[in-house]
C-alpha cells in the first residue's frame, strides 16, 4: 500500500510545486506587466495652462574700473510655491528656484562672484563656455559652505545660449534637480547685426524645461524600478512653472530651449504640427535656418527656434515620443513613450509685424575634421568611458593646444546616453557612418547617442594650456555621470606632458 501512495505523494507534491511555479511566475510576469504598462505617462490634453509663464530676470552686473563685467550669485536654499498653498523646499541661485539670465557679449571681460550659502559643497559650471580650466567650474572648483569663488575671463566665442549648473563629483544628479540652474545668454556682432526676435522676455524667450514629480509638497527625486536612465518626472515645467502660458505680441516668436533636465530626452514639435525655423544649437547660429516640426534634445542640449503665429491663436508646444529606435523596452522606461503639453502660447488679437528671417545667419566656427591631428576612440556605458570610471587623480588625455582632434564615441550600452565636451564647441561629422540629419550640422557640445550608435566629432582645443587643471568629458544623463561615466583631459602647450591635478577636487 505505501509503496503505491508514495509516488502518488510525489506526484502530487510536484504538481503543487509547478502550480506554485506557475502562479508565481504569472505574478512576476503580472507584476512587470503592470510596471510596464504604468511607466508611461501623459500630460497631453490634460494641461490647463493656468500660470503665466515666469520669465527669469537678467542679472544685474556692474563694469568695473578696467571695464570688467561683474555678476553676483549666491547659491542659496528657499522655499517655492509651484502649486497654491503648498510650499516646496528648493535651492536656487539668488532667489528660490532656478537663477538670473547672464548675458555678456564676445570680447568682454566678465567675473561671477558665487557665493556658497547652501549647507554642503558645490560648484558652478559654465556649460557650453570656453574658459580657462580653473575658471570651468568642474568637479575641481569646488566652493565650500560659505565659501566664495570668483572665476573671471573674457567671452571668445560666437553668440549662443548657454547655461549654468551644478558639477560636484557625485551628487550632480541632486544639485540640479533641487533647482541650481540658469541660462547664460552671450551676443556678438554677427547676432546683433540679425533681423532675429531679439527682445528679451518679448519675442525672444528663455524656455528651462524640466521635468518633476511631487511626493506631497516635496520633490520627489525618487528613481523608479527599471529606470536605468536616471530619474524621470511625470510632469513638466519651464523656467520653474507648472502648466505655463506666455501671451506674445508678434509675429515671430524665439524660444531658447534649453534641456535642463537630468535624464529625460524630449522630442518637441507643436500641437498643431506646425513647422518651425531652427536658427541656433549649443554653440550658437547655425549657416541658414532650418524647417522642422520635430525637434529631439537630451539633457544638456540646447537649440533656438522661430515660430510664426497669427493674431488671436494658440499653440501649444509639446514633446512627442521619441523616435531613437529604442527597442520596446528601453523606450517605454528611458521615457521614450512619454509625452508632455509642455507651454502654451497665446497670441495677442493684434501682432507686431516682424521681419522674415534671413537666408544665411553664420558661419561655421567649428573645424571640418580635415585638419585633425589625432583621432581618438571612445566607448561608453555605465561601467565608465573606454571601461574606466572616472578617478579625479587619474588625467586620462591630453591635447595639445592649438590643435584640431576627431573623437569617435560609441554608446556600447543597451540604454541612451549622451556625450558632453568641457570648454569646445564640436561639430558632428557622421552618425552611424553616415552624414548627421540637418539638425546636427551646426555647433555642439552635447549631443545624444541611442544604443549601439557612433558620432564622429571634430573640435579645436584654443587653450589656454594648464597641464595640472582638467576639464572633463561625459554623459549628460547626470545619473550617469554621477555614477563615473566621466573623464579627464587637460591642454598642454606643444610637446608638453599632463601633470597632477588637485588632491581631492579643492
């Protein structure tokens, strides 16, 4: 009789134990069903544009007696209301949330007295700017508790629309997302000599978008599952309002887009699908504007476009999914399925005529690759750059100043990353061996890479030489970043050697 019962036991005991299996995979499977299918999300037709689009002031400056421009920020903790009644704990420059627009014009001498009034270290870096590497406000400038750094040079570069942010080794991901952000607008003969919107807060708009998420009345800085990017928000906002609508009074319109979030890529377009002009990219101007009606940035990146609008109408500006041929997966959690009514634009009943753009705006600044002296190779992912992750003693090339290089980076990695170059503008020579789309033509200093994607990138290095001080190289998803995905390169003068950069990034 037992002998018989016994493989019956067995066999009952392994048929409970593969339902058990099979009820807990259909659970997991369940579970990420469910996580899948709640990761994206939507604002579109649901925004009210009820808040008038902030626009940040311009930053007062005073000349000095040898003709210096001096500009002040006090990196400070506030409290903001984002939505009534409820106020949020933030950091900002020279107020609650975000900071001032400085502006200064190519040939000028400038100084930025930053004052540290937060709790803990940090520093401000100029992203987008040629300077001096002490001056960068890298990793290696940090500006202790109470402490004051006053970098100071002068503007060499085309007119463009640059920004200012956070860069501590670490904790750049936490900085930024707290607020520490702001535009820094520079002119040169060339823009000023235009028929572009040129009035600043008129026709001629910054436009910060970030995205956020709100945990009460906190922000929430949480990284949610399978998030490899970084942290991504279920909501947006420009120049640190929720729900904004700009009302314009003429016929042309330009919006300085600036990507300050830390790790979602937007692709805008309008609601409408109407067309837009692209006159400028990180470095400024491009040859001649460009017709698109999509236009995709990752964090970091900039671009100014033109929009016409007739008396009376609204349109809203939107990010639509992103087309990077992300397989199904990475698109749906590096936010590629997500869309955003990001700002609203209310035209007046009657417009001020503008001027029709210019065919030709400026040309080109950066090299053509053909006077390229070295060609270096770089492959990234979330182990580090060519499989290191970064050391802040390690300087890990130098370049010599003067000189032309063609750099070719790879994203070795299933997920999105981007590429982000201290003190160079650089222009995308071919992606995926092939030539740029258009939109990549013009000056860059950041630019995306979806998986398995390569950019060959030509820049010069106009120096000045410090062998000791480094600026740095890397991904712009700022988790990224963060976790090492950084290096080091310094410029040295012809036939000189990289020395040894500051112990422990004072």
């Amino acid at each position: 009789m037992n002998s018989v019962s016994r493989p019956r036991r067995l066999w009952r005991f392994l048929l409970i134990l593969m339902a058990a299996v099979a009820v807990l995979a259909l659970a997991i499977g369940g579970g990420v069903t469910l996580v899948y299918v709640n990761a994206a999300v939507s604002t579109v037709g649901s925004a009210e544009f009820s808040n008038e689009l902030a626009i940040p002031p311009l930053a007062p400056s005073r000349l000095r007696p040898d003709g210096t421009r001096e500009f002040e920020l006090d990196m400070r903790s506030g409290r903001k209301e984002f939505r009534a009644g409820q106020l949020t704990e933030t950091w900002g420059f020279n107020g609650d949330y975000l900071g001032p627009t400085l502006r200064a014009r190519r040939g000028e001498r400038v100084a930025v007295t930053v004052r540290n009034q937060l709790p803990e270290a940090s520093t401000v870096h100029w992203h987008g700017m040629h300077v001096p590497a002490a001056m960068d406000g890298g990793p290696h400038q940090m500006v202790q508790a109470g402490a004051t750094w006053t970098p100071q040079w002068t503007v060499d570069q085309p007119a463009a629309t640059l920004w200012y942010h956070p860069h501590p080794h670490g904790v750049t991901e936490r900085h930024v997302r707290r607020g520490l952000a702001g535009m820094f607008v520079l002119d040169d003969e060339v823009s000023e000599s235009l028929p572009l919107p040129s009035n600043y807060g008129v026709d001629d708009l910054p436009v910060i978008v970030q995205d956020v998420k709100f945990r009460g009345a906190e922000l929430d800085s949480a990284h949610a599952m399978f998030r490899d990017v970084g942290f991504l928000g279920d909501q947006t906002m420009v120049n640190g309002t929720l729900t904004p609508y700009r009302t314009v009074g003429d016929e042309l319109v330009r919006l300085r887009l600036l990507n300050a979030s830390t790790a979602r890529s937007y692709n805008f377009g309008f609601a409408d699908e109407r067309s837009f002009a692209l006159i400028a990219t990180d470095g400024g101007l491009i040859e001649r504007p460009l017709t698109l009606d999509r236009l995709a940035l990752s964090p970091g990146e900039r671009a100014e476009i033109v929009v016409r609008v007739r008396p009376g109408e609204r349109t809203v500006l939107r990010s639509n999914k992103l087309d990077a041929g992300l397989d199904f997966w990475t698109q749906r959690f590096a936010g590629g399925d997500d869309t955003f009514d990001v700002l609203e634009l209310r035209a007046a009943t009657a417009l001020r005529p503008a001027p029709e753009l210019p065919a030709t705006l400026a040309v080109p600044s950066t090299p053509d690759g053909s006077d390229s002296v070295q060609q270096r190779r770089f492959d990234i992912n979330l182990a580090g750059i060519n499989g290191k992750p970064m050391s802040m003693d390690r300087i890990d090339l130098a370049v010599t100043r003067g000189t032309a290089e063609t750099w070719i980076v790879r994203n070795a990695d299933g997920m999105p990353h981007n590429f982000h170059i201290h003190d160079v503008q650089f222009r995308v020579l071919t992606r995926n061996g092939g030539r740029p789309p258009a939109e990549l033509t013009g000056p860059k200093d950041t630019v995306f890479l979806p998986p398995n994607a390569t950019v060959e990138l030509a820049m010069r290095f106009d120096g000045p030489a410090d062998p000791n001080i480094p600026y740095m190289y890397h991904c712009h998803l700022l988790w990224h970043e963060d976790l090492g995905m950084m290096g080091q390169f310094v410029v040295v003068e012809p036939g000189g050697a990289p020395g040894v950069p500051p112990s422990h990034g004072h």
